[in-house]
C-alpha cells in the first residue's frame, strides 16, 4: 500500500510541475476542461478507493496466518475476536442446489462443513481465488478421501472432500472458478456428494453464514466474523439456508476448535454408533452390542416396529 501511495503522490508532482510550464492558451484550455476533470477526479476516486480496497483485502491471509503447512487440514490458530471477509469476487463450487446435510452436530459428532449433492464426475470449482495448499488421498472409507484444501487471499481456506480426482496440484495458484476437482464419492461417504468447509484460522465456520446454494450466491459483498454472536449468527443461518430448514445444533466455536466443554455430546461420551445392514433386526443388533431392544428405540427416537434400513446409522451404548 506504501507503493500505492508513492506513486499516486508522483503523478500528482508530475502533473502539477507540467501545469506551471504551460503557455497562457495551453492554461486557458483547461480552465474550459475543468468541468469533465471534476467528474473524472470522482471516478477516479472511487476507483482508487475500490484498488485500495483490494489491497487491504489480499493483505488478510498474511494478516492470519504465519506459515504453509502442508500437513495439516486444520490447525487452529489464535482467532481474532472480529474479521471482515470480502466475498465479492466468489464463485459457487458447484451449480447444485441441494444441501444434504448441515454444519452442526450429526450422530454425535461434529459435521463442520455441508454436504451438498453431486454426481461423480462434476466439475467442482475454486470459491475464491487463491494458492492450493493440500491435495491429498486419505484413503477408502476414512475421512474425506481425495481432498482439496485452499488458502484464499481474503483469509478464508475451504476444504473440498469425497472427490474423485483432482484437476490442481499444491502450491498452485487458483483464480475464483478455476476448476480444481471432480465430483466423488470416496474417503468415508455414503453417497456421491461434496463435502465443503470453510475455515479461518483452522477453525470450522458455518458455510451457511457465507453461501447461499439453493440461490447460488453469497449472502453480501462482505461478512464480518464476530466471535461474541457467531453461535446465533450460524444456526440462523441453518434455518434460512440449510437442509430443510433444520438446526441441529452443535456449532459452538469451542467445540469446533477442539476445546473441551460440558454439553449433552460430552455427557453422552459413551454413545457408539452402528451402521445397518441388509437383513439386520433391532434383536439382532441389540443383542450384537449387548443393550436392550427398548434401549436401542429410546436412544433412537423410534418404535420396535419400526422397519430398518440399510445403511441406517443406529446409536448405541
């Protein structure tokens, strides 16, 4: 911004050095343009406030982060109390509509980004310019799978997972809609979809706060963190902007930042889950896991009569 300022103060040196010299007609010439020049100077104010703007924009994931590390998705870093975060030059993912599934609390644990519906294959797309700084594979059923994380110039970094392949390779620069991956169903999924997060200073943020996908846009030109009303600030967004309009809860930001803290999560530690399969029973699993066909209904929220399905995640303890 110094730079910036150097230059601007140059231009105007040279121009008035230029203004001194010139003969009497040269001079009358533009008194008589004086009135275009008022208009252009209003311009070109906005636009230098707009360059000046920018500036101060791509500054901020130096402002936040000290280092690139290569090794971990999310490592938390100290969280400013407030932050503004420009989302004017943005791109969605991907054209899809559809949240499957919320930030928040799912079967006991921590969901920290959405989930929304592709097919294997589509295109999925930088959110917003910046430099790849993860691609990588966990591997079948664990995790995200293949995986894209990116650090973006206005403090943001989003994380891409279940994908199929990648199009981008670390340390790449990426502009706003630069393909980067393709649609999967890989790492720990049950079903082909994008698992998108978006992080700052490694801490889970509601994605819901920022992007709108049944509208396919960003909720403003601009959003500003603030650490005292994020909680409120996210499960309202989960209410306009999630699956259904449900809120699940759960995104409080000592628990997304991995910091012990006494809640219903915490109480239920002994609670396990199992995945349904294909001719299974509530005796039988009941049994499997030495509890009761009444305690697994209670736990649940369902009836012994129920029908069960496959891939149905049933808790238990």
């Amino acid at each position: 911004m110094k730079m910036l300022l150097k230059k601007i103060k140059k231009m105007a040196f040279v121009a008035m050095a230029s203004l001194a010299v010139l003969p009497a007609a040269g001079q009358d010439l533009l008194a008589n343009q004086a009135p275009i020049d008022r208009k252009m100077k209003a311009i070109d104010s906005i636009a230098l406030h707009r360059l000046l703007e920018d500036e101060i924009y791509e500054s901020s994931a130096t402002q936040l982060y000290t280092d690139w590390n290569n090794q971990f998705t999310a490592l938390s870093t100290a969280l400013p109390d407030s932050f503004l975060i420009n989302l004017r030059d943005f791109c969605m993912p991907t054209p899809s509509r559809v949240v499957t599934s919320n930030f928040g609390s799912r079967w006991g644990r921590q969901h920290k980004g959405l989930d929304i519906k592709v097919y294997i294959g589509d295109t999925i797309r930088a959110a917003f310019p910046g430099k790849v700084r993860i691609v990588k594979n966990e591997g079948a059923r664990k995790g995200f799978g293949k995986y894209i994380v990116i650090r973006h110039d206005n403090g943001l970094e989003t994380i891409y997972g279940h994908l199929s392949g990648w199009l981008v390779s670390e340390n790449q620069e990426v502009r706003a809609g630069d393909p980067i991956g393709l649609g999967g169903n890989t790492g720990k999924s049950f079903g082909s979809h994008l698992h998108f997060e978006t992080r700052l200073c490694g801490v889970a943020l509601n994605p819901a706060l920022m992007f709108d996908f049944k509208n396919q846009d960003v909720i403003g030109d601009e959003w500003m963190f603030r650490r005292s009303t994020y909680n409120q600030e996210s499960s309202l967004a989960t209410r306009l902007r999630g699956t259904g309009g449900v809120y699940r809860g759960g995104d409080d930001l000592e628990a997304n930042m991995g910091k012990s803290k006494s809640s219903s999560a915490s109480r239920n530690s002994n609670v396990r889950f199992h995945k349904v399969k294909k001719g299974e029973t509530l005796s039988a699993i009941a049994r499997k896991h030495r509890t009761s066909v009444s305690a697994l209904c209670s736990l649940n929220g369902i009836k012994k009569t129920v029908t069960l399905r496959p891939g149905q995640i049933l808790k238990y303890n």
